[in-house]
C-alpha cells in the first residue's frame, strides 16, 4: 500500500532528483569494472564540484583525520558508495527545481547542513556509524519534507500558511498524512531505499520523529540513530536566528538528549562548536539562513550566582592573558571552586613556563587590540587540541571576526564575562582536556605496542630463521648469513671455510629404531657442534640429517682440525634405543674460498662434492675440496 503512494508520488515527476554527473556516477559505481581511475576521471571533469566534494568530504572525515586534498584520496578513504551518496547529496542540494511559494529553501538547507553537523558531533560520543556515513544521513534527514512541498506545490503552500507559529512538527506531520496519504518521514525513507542506503539509516529516517514512543531498553541500533536525527535537528532549529525563543521546544531538545544520556553543558557546547564553524562551511550553500552568536539552552534562573562555574567542572588549569587589573570577578572564584586560576599579562603568559599547562585561556581583547595579528598566532590556542582559548572582546568587524577565529580563537563573548557565558566554555574546555588525555593515553599505549610488536616480529624472525628441532639456524638462514660473511671476507682479504656434515646411516637408524631415536641423534649432533664450535662459527641445520658450519677468518688447516674433532667427539655417543655399543659416524665435506671458488653458492657446491667424496669413500671420514686435485682422506 506504501509503496503505490510511493509510485504515485515519484509519477508526479516534481520530486527532487540527481541528474546530470550523478547518473553518471552511479552508473560506474554499479559496473563491476570500475576503477577508482575510472570515477575520479569522471568527477574531475567538473571542476566545480569536484571542489564543493573535497570539501564536503572534509566536512564528512572531519573527526581525527588528515584532510583529503584530491578526488583519488577521497575515493580511496571513503569508498565508490560513499562518494557516491555525497554526490547525491550535492546534486539535490544544487537543484534548481521550480520553487514552492512560501517554502524556505534557505533555512530548509542551513538546517539540513547543521543536523549533518550535530549528529556528527553526537556519533563520537554515542557511537552507531561511522562519522562520514551519519553526515549524509543527516543531511539529507528530511528530504522528504521538500519532496512533499515539490511534489504538490500548491497543497504544501496552503499547508505551510495554515501552520501555527512556530511550526508543531506533530501537526505538521499529519496534515501531511491527511492530504498525501504518505508524511515526510516515509517519503524520507523511502527515497533512501530507493537511492541504496543500508536499511539501518532508512528505518532511522523511517522512525526519526516517532522514536520515542518506544520504551530506552528496547532500542535497536536504528531507533538510537533516529534519537540522534532527531536530537540533531531540533539543535540545529535553536542555531536559526530566525527561531523563536521557545521555553517548550528547549525542553523538549533537553528530553531527548537526557534519553541519549547527554546533558545539557554538553548539547550547548555542540551547538558551540557548530556556530564557530559555520563560516567555514556555508559555502557549500547558495544561500544560507542567519544564525545566532550564541545558544543558550538554560535560562538564568537556572544558574544560581556564585556556583554555576563550580557546578560546571572541576580541576581545570585557567589563566587569563590580558590587563592584570581588570580580571573579571567570575575568573577570580574558579579557585574557590576547586579549579586552579592564573592571572597574567599578556607578555607574562607568552613567556610563562607553565602555559602548556593550560585548559582555558581567558583574552583580553582590549589588551591585543593594536597588534593582535602579530601576538595570536604566538598563542598557539587552535593547535591540536590544545588550551580552549576564549576571547573577551566587544562586537568586532565580520573580516576581523573571521580572522581570530581562523588563526587561533575558539570561540567569543562580550564583555561583561558572567558565569552562565562561561560555564559552556569551561565543559568545552574539560571536554578538550579529556580528549587530550585519551590521546595521550593512547599514544603511550601505542608506544607500548609498538615495543611490543618489535618484540614480537624480532620473535618471529627468529622462530623464522631457526630450526625448531635443534635449536640452531635452519636453511633460509644460511642464504643469508652464508653471503654477508662472504662479503666480509672479500672486502678484508679474509678466508671463509665452510664444514658440510651428514650422519651416516641416519635412514637405517629412523627405520629400524624410530623417529624419536633419530631426532635425538640430531639433537646430538647438535650439542656436539656447539660444544667444538667458536664464538664466531655459525651451526646451521640445512635439512633432514645434514648440518652446516660456517667458520670466518678459518685457513683449511683450522678447518680440518675442527671437522676432526667433531668427527671424533661423535663416535663417542651412541645411538638412543639402540642395542649396539658402535658409535655415530659422520662424514664431513670441507671448502674454502679462492681461486676456483669465486662465490658463496660455489663455496657450498665445492663442500657438497667434498662430502659426496667422504661418502663414497667409506664414510666416517673428512675430505677437503681441492678444485681438480681430489680430495684428502682423514678417517
């Protein structure tokens, strides 16, 4: 039944749809084929909003990352389907459609562009999406509402004159029923669904205006994201200078965020931040709706004198920069409110060792007036979270505004500075100190993994390189270390020896006694090299029952003489298991470098056949590798 309303709605060909580049684009985005080459080509050829995308998807990744400064960058860190959802969201916002009388286009988009804000904001302390994605979602949270008005103009105009003042969203709401059998909740929804956002965000936009009505502890992760829709919406409508100033509707905002466990200090400290960064942002608009300087959702009486600022927060470092004379009154009392207070000129602080310390710093601007350009970058207010840097000024020009709050300034009041101005700044600036702290605790954990993933790679290299039998170093080792001595010995005229050894027999003693017995005859032989080896010979087991050594700085001699001895300790051992008294044998090759070894695989060639030589000479025995001459017998 929906649905045939849906169609009814869409059959009137008044709705607001993307056309031009956005077709386009979700065509490559649905091609299995694409390239990201493919889609950034295509979005490039429109300079224009190739450039309100980068900056809306600054806007979208604004939570903690590096800003994206090209078209490829945002489709690698966003993705084909969120690239895709934000060129949808631009192309609706630049329709030119034939407009409905009466509807407010300006403040429609000022506030569809602050809720995308707010309930950015509410994502990194509620968590439920990701910081890009519930941008979009808020952005685009009442579509519907101007699919109606687009839809049937005249209706919606009729309805828009008949509404109370201000505009109960109730009524609103079912008007919209009565006359279009469908409200803007449902068309919200299903234009999403229709245009491919995940089902969470449609049955968000679905319930975004009825959420409430189902009981906290049942909430699903789309009901809490409807909470949040809606919570940003209605501190978006407080941030419109043209809303009146309405006891109800700020209780009503302060329910709902009571429901999502957010209090009021906070809520304020949002719309804060979303006032102070409007002017980077409403670029992305043709026209915009002015705003306030200021939301304030608690009204004075709220605020009893002397312990709203202690009520506040607790333990922050505040200093004020400025005339030491003229501290205003509720600075004096934070120190009497378990804060810690400093007041100092503005020379006393640039130079104050402590200033790193800071949470909140106070300015006065009559004190910077005539060279606040040459001092306010040396604050160093607006570094990564850095102190909360506060100016105390009168009302200035919009280009001298706009340059405070570029270079250093967080946010503005007039003089007189009272406790309900400063408290929001206070929570504001315990809110940044926190994040600071987190930061700081994350770096250090970070440093901690880091130390221990050093750790643990040089673990694996080891457990890598080494055999687990014998404990010595195993074949892929031998590649390696095999070629940096030999290096060495090239560069300092140096002889390399290498020893090839193989236990004699090992096959018959693996069948006849078993694998157990084998493996401690390895591990014999094992003990055996590093009881004979020296500090600097390297013991490797290449394979199976054949063993490496490589001797640096050895003559052929030294080399003999180690093999021999290895040789003889062996036949010393016996066999585990087993019921003769004979001893292990082992038949040993011997090379070095030189004239007809000319590099590390010939070195080990020259020890293999020097071993295939003791082994077809009887075993048990060392021969030396002599180029064409033979080799020498020691058995």
């Amino acid at each position: 039944m929906i649905d045939d309303r849906f169609k009814a709605l869409k059959n009137t060909g008044r709705l607001p749809s993307p056309r031009g580049i956005y077709l386009e684009v979700a065509r490559l985005v649905d091609a299995e084929e694409t390239s990201s080459l493919d889609l950034a080509r295509v979005l490039q050829a429109d300079p224009a909003l190739s450039a309100r995308l980068l900056k809306m998807t600054s806007m979208a990744m604004r939570a903690g990352r590096r800003p994206i400064v090209s078209i490829p960058d945002a489709i690698l860190v966003l993705g084909f389907a969120q690239i895709k959802r934000l060129v949808l969201a631009l192309t609706l916002m630049q329709a030119s459609e034939q407009r409905v009388p009466g509807f407010d286009y300006a403040s429609f988009w000022t506030t569809s562009l602050l809720t995308a804000l707010a309930v950015q904001e509410l994502v990194q302390i509620l968590g439920q999406a990701p910081a890009d994605e519930i941008f979009v979602l808020g952005l685009l949270a009442r579509i519907g509402h101007l699919s109606l008005a687009s839809a049937y103009p005249e209706e919606f105009a009729q309805i828009l004159q008949d509404a109370p003042t201000p505009v109960d969203e109730l009524w609103l709401k079912a008007q919209e029923l009565e006359r279009f059998a469908l409200d803007e909740d449902e068309v919200t929804g299903l234009l999403l669904e229709d245009w491919g956002f995940p089902a969470v965000y449609v049955e968000a936009a679905f319930f975004q205006s009825n959420a409430k009505a189902v009981p906290r502890g049942e909430w699903p992760r789309s009901l809490r994201i409807a909470h949040m829709l809606s919570l940003g919406r209605s501190l978006a409508q407080q941030c419109l200078l043209q809303t009146q100033d309405d006891d109800g509707q700020r209780e009503h905002l302060l329910r709902e965020a009571a429901n999502l466990g957010i209090d009021v200090a906070t809520m304020e400290t949002i719309a804060q931040s979303l006032l102070m960064a409007w002017p980077e942002w409403r670029g992305l608009l043709g026209e915009a709706a002015p705003l306030r300087r200021q939301v304030q959702l608690r009204q004075a009486a709220d605020t009893e004198p002397g312990c709203g600022v202690g009520d506040a927060v607790h333990s922050l470092h505040v200093a004020w920069a400025g005339r030491v004379d003229a501290v205003p009154e509720v600075l004096l009392s934070l120190g009497k409110q378990g804060n810690a207070f400093w007041p100092l000129s503005i020379e006393g602080f640039l130079h104050w060792p402590g200033r790193d310390q800071v949470d909140l710093l106070v300015l006065d601007w009559d004190a910077i007036a005539e060279l606040w350009e040459r001092l306010l970058p040396r604050f160093n207010g607006r570094r990564e979270l850095g102190p909360y840097l506060l100016l105390v000024a009168p009302e200035l020009p919009p280009e001298v505004e706009s340059r405070l709050f570029e270079t250093a300034v967080d946010a503005r009041e007039l003089p007189p500075l009272t406790d309900q101005k400063l408290t929001p700044h206070l929570h504001a600036a315990a809110r940044r100190r926190a994040l600071r702290q987190e930061q700081a605790g994350r770096w250090q954990r970070l440093r901690q993994f880091a130390g221990t993933l050093v750790e643990v790679n040089r673990d694996l290299r080891q457990a890598a390189l080494t055999d687990p039998l014998t404990a010595l170093r195993n074949r892929r080792y031998v590649t390696e270390r095999l070629a940096q001595e030999w290096a060495a010995a090239q560069r300092h005229g140096k002889t390399l020896a290498v020893l090839l050894l193989d236990l004699d027999n090992f096959k018959q003693i693996n069948d006849e006694l078993g694998h157990h017995s084998g493996d401690a005859v390895l591990r014999q032989l094992a003990a055996t090299l590093q009881a004979h080896a020296r500090m600097q010979d390297v013991l490797c087991r290449v394979g199976g029952d054949e063993f490496l050594v490589i001797c640096p700085e050895t003559t052929l001699d030294g080399a003999r003489t180690m093999a021999e001895r290895i040789r003889q300790a062996l036949l010393e051992l016996r066999v585990p298991g087993a019921e003769s008294a004979d001893g292990l044998s082992l038949s040993i090759g011997i090379a070095t470098n030189g004239a007809e070894v000319d590099s590390p695989e010939a070195l080990l060639q020259a020890a293999d056949r020097a071993l295939y030589r003791a082994k077809s000479h009887g075993r048990n025995r060392v021969e030396v590798y002599q180029g064409g001459t033979g080799g020498v017998g020691l058995g």
